[in-house]
C-alpha cells in the first residue's frame, strides 16, 4: 500500500507540473510520452508544425523547464 501511495504521489507531481507548463510544451510533452501508443517523431512534427530535426533540442528545453517545475514547491 505504501508504494502504491508514493507511485499516487509522483504520479500527481507529474501531471501537475505537466498542467503548469506553457501550453506549447505542454502539448509536446503530451504528444511525446503521454499517449497509449508512442507517436512516430514525423507524427509529432506534423502537428506541431516543427521540424523533425527540431524535436530533440525541444525535447531537451521542455524537460529542463519540467525538472524545474518538479524542483519547485
């Protein structure tokens, strides 16, 4: 039961932080780990309207601004 409450926890953490995120990298962070099925990267460029070169440097900058969010109280 304990660890199901911690995993509860994190899991909150997350998607809160996940929610305070501007709206463009929310929808990135969204497209790219919280789907059922992972999107193709072509597939997340399409609908972001970016370059598929263009997603790790993205990935990189919405993770660091997430790790920030979790960092903070």
């Amino acid at each position: 039961p304990d660890e199901l409450i911690d995993e509860l926890q994190q899991h909150h953490r997350l998607r809160h932080a996940v929610d305070r995120l501007d709206a463009r990298s929310r929808q990135f962070v969204e497209l790219l780990f919280l789907q059922d099925e992972p999107l193709p990267y072509s597939e997340i460029a399409a609908r972001l309207g970016i370059a598929e070169g263009s997603i790790g440097p993205t990935r990189a900058r919405c993770l660091a601004k997430l790790r920030t969010l979790l960092e903070s109280p």
